[in-house]
C-alpha cells in the first residue's frame, strides 16, 4: 500500500511539472513580444513588397518588390532607395518628387505587403531546421517551438546564437535552455533577423 501510495505522489509531482511547463509555455507566447509597442518603425528590406498609392493617379499606385540593390521603381518617380528606410521616409521622398509633375501636391501611402527580408537561420539537432521568416518580434522558445522542438540528442547547455554586428563581426550569444523554461527573468533571448541559432 506505500509503494502504491509513493508512486502515486511521483506521478503527481510529475504531472504538476508538466503542468506548470505548459503553462509557462502558452503565457510566454500569448504575451505581446518585446518590441512590438506601437512606436515602433518598420525598416524595410530587400525582397519585401511595397504598395505604393497616390490619390486619384490610379496609373502611379503600384505593388513592387524591393529588388536585391536596395531600389524600387515607380512611374514618374523613377528608381529610388527603400532597403534600409521606413515607410513613411519613402512616402516623403516619392511626395517630394511628384511635384516635378504636378501643379498639385498629391497624396501618397506606402505600406509594406509582404515581408520577406527579416530571416533566421536555425541549424542542428531540432525537428525541422531551416530558414525562418521573422514576420515580428520572435523569442528563442518560439522559434524552438515552430521548429517542432528539440530532438531528443540535442545539448541543451550548448545552444548558441551567432548574430552579426554592426561593424561587420559576429557576436554569439549562449542560451539557457533550462532558465528560458523555467520563466526565470531574461532567460528567454529575442531574436533578430539574420541570427543563426546553433543546436549542437
């Protein structure tokens, strides 16, 4: 009757962790990512897909892709730079041109369709490797997660990011596994597009 009444508070014990891991799990996905404040702004990048649109010019509003130099090409307005700048700085330079062209100032939107230049590389032992697209703000455990989670050979004290800096050099950054699970503060690691994350 005691072996059966210990296995019994085992099973239980091991039933709350599983239960207390799930939960800890969903709260941190259903929780609005760092960085996804309304002030943030949205630079854009080679191969995204910009719809561009001037009030009553039906013949200038167009849908173009960001080619790999960086540029887009409208009617009128020619090639010009977007890899790199905001929606709104490209509005104001397509604005600035169009008087060329107008006696009336003419009222352009910009807005980003398709993005498709945010990406991360995920390599080694989880269930789907590859190239992620980095549609918003992104933490390690969900990347984990839409990989279908790590395989049962992967170390889980050796998971490393390897993110570019801004002079050129690469930085990598170590994860911890175990205290991103357990909710513990900053454990969990937000990516950034063009991170490489290595499960050895």
């Amino acid at each position: 009757m005691k072996t059966e009444n210990r296995f019994y508070r085992t099973g239980q014990r091991f039933v709350l962790r599983r239960a207390v891991l799930v939960v800890a799990l969903v709260t941190m996905f259903a929780t609005p990512a760092a960085g996804q404040g309304d002030g943030d702004v949205y630079v854009v990048g080679e191969q995204d897909v910009i719809s561009i649109s001037v009030w009553g010019q039906e013949a200038l509003s167009v849908s173009v892709p960001v080619r790999p130099d960086g540029r887009i090409s409208m009617p009128l307005v020619g090639e010009i730079v977007a890899a790199g700048r905001s929606p709104e700085q490209i509005r104001r330079t397509i604005e600035e041109i169009l008087p060329q062209y107008f006696t009336t100032r003419q009222t352009v939107s910009v807005i980003v369709t398709e993005i498709n230049s945010k990406k991360i590389y995920l390599l080694g032992e989880v269930q789907t490797p590859g190239v992620y697209d980095l549609r918003s703000s992104l933490s390690m455990l969900q990347t984990l997660a839409m990989a279908g989670g790590l395989t049962e050979f992967a170390d889980r004290n050796g998971i490393t990011v390897i993110r570019k800096r801004a002079d050129g050099g690469e930085e990598r950054i170590p994860f911890d596994y175990k205290k991103a699970v357990a909710g513990k503060g900053g454990g969990d690691l937000m990516l950034e597009s063009g991170d490489i994350v290595v499960v050895p």
